[in-house]
C-alpha cells in the first residue's frame, strides 16, 4: 500500500513536469482550482440552479413560519387573544425566503466547494490518482444529494436568522412600537451584542448600535429580541 502511495505521487511529479524537462514547482494539488473539476462544478451548479433556490427557500420559509408563529404565541398569552398567522404574512415571508435564497445561492457554492474540497483531500491521502480523483468528483457532483447537502447546510446556517426576521416582522405588523436586545448575559457575550443591549428599548425601527435592527448580530450570536407595545385590539382585527 505504501508503494502504491509513493508511486502515485511520483506519477503526478513527473505528470507535472513541462515537456523540456526542466524542473518546477510541481503542481500535484487538483483541488477545485484544478480547470477540470472547476468546470464541472460550474456546471452542476448552472444545471440546479432552480432546486437549490428551491430546497433552500423552503427552509427558510419554514423558519419564518416558525417566527411569526412564535410572536403570536407570545402576544396571544399576553393578552389572551386566539389570533392565527395572517396569509398576507405566510405570503411576504414567502417573497422574503425567496429573495434571501437569491443572494445565498453564491454561499451554497462555497460549501459545495468546500465539499469537493474535502474529498479530493482525502483521495489524494489516500494516493488515489489524479484522473481517478477527477472521475470521483465528477461521479460526486452528479448525485443530486450532494447538492442537497450543500444547499441544506446552508440553509440551516440561516435558519434563525429567518425566524428572528419574521419575528420582528410579526412584531412590526402588530405596531409593536418599541424593541430591546437580549444577551445570553454570561461572560462569552461579545462587546458589540453588550451594547446592543445596553441600549436598551429603542424605536422599533431604529437600528441597534452594531447596525444590525434584529440579533443574530454574528454567526453563533445567542441573543434573542423582545418588543412592546402590542395591543388587543392589533390581534383580534388579524
Ligand atoms: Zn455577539
Ligand atoms: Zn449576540
């Protein structure tokens, strides 16, 4: 087996070198900057567009419903109100899961290629060789759960940002009229999330000081936002 290893990597040293004979950087990586494998993933991507906006506005969607039924769950105890998620809501979170998924779409294909990067690595750990590898990718991005995988990952990286923005999007429907942010309150709470919430309530439409006009704030942000204000009358006329 280790035979077989050294030999491959000789074989993509010798592969790489220019037909003069003259020695150089020798190029053995066919990672995905490899024109091949690049191509292909173009390719694969061009020919799912349409799914992975598809697969990936449906998580979101699913998240926004989850946000606004959360802010009517909360409003209907507080005030003891039966109000049910408005169409017209389901119907702008929809445009909203589908315009997010739009600008997602480039970051679905950073995990994929982060995928393929991952693959090709362990191929070549294991001395597979280069058109072996390229063969392997190929057989790889032809299977549509590797797109799957890609734009799910994705779409769950994202899935409460969705429901915070429904949430405050349920809260601004309703006229909330003021918000706060909420750390996790222990010592991991970062600077930015820290004044966040020392502002304390603001205007719901005002940003908060990180700029952001909801949390997460970052990638593994913990906070959570509360609103004011709602009346009776704003749920039961739904
Ligand atoms: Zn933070
Ligand atoms: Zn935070």
């Amino acid at each position: 087996m280790t035979v077989d290893i050294h030999e491959s990597v000789l074989r993509w040293v010798l592969d790489s070198l220019p037909a003069d004979g003259r020695a150089h950087e020798p190029q053995v990586d066919p990672g995905p900057e490899h024109p091949d494998i690049e191509a292909r993933m173009q390719e694969s991507l061009e020919q799912n567009r349409g799914r992975i906006l598809k697969l990936l506005a449906s998580v979101l969607l699913t998240a926004t419903l989850a946000g606004l039924r959360a802010a009517l769950d909360y409003w209907n105890a507080e005030l003891g109100t039966h109000a049910q998620t408005p169409e017209t809501w389901v119907q702008d979170m929809r445009h909203w899961a589908e315009n997010r998924a739009r600008r997602l779409f480039a970051t679905v294909e950073q995990a994929l290629r982060e995928a393929v990067d991952q693959m090709v690595e362990r191929l070549k750990e294991n001395g597979v060789l280069r058109n072996q590898i390229l063969e392997q990718v190929n057989k790889f991005l032809s299977q549509s759960e590797t797109i799957n995988a890609s734009a799910n990952r994705v779409g769950m990286e994202n899935d409460s940002d969705a429901t915070y923005a429904a949430f405050l999007y349920a809260n601004q429907e309703l006229g909330a009229p003021g918000k706060c942010w909420i750390t996790a309150q222990d010592h991991r709470v970062c600077i930015a999330c820290q004044q966040n919430q020392w502002a304390g309530w603001i205007p719901i439409d005002v940003l908060f000081p990180s700029g952001h006009d909801r949390p997460p704030a970052h990638p593994r942000c913990r906070c959570a936002a509360r609103y004011h204000g709602v009346t009776r009358k704003a749920l039961v006329s739904l």
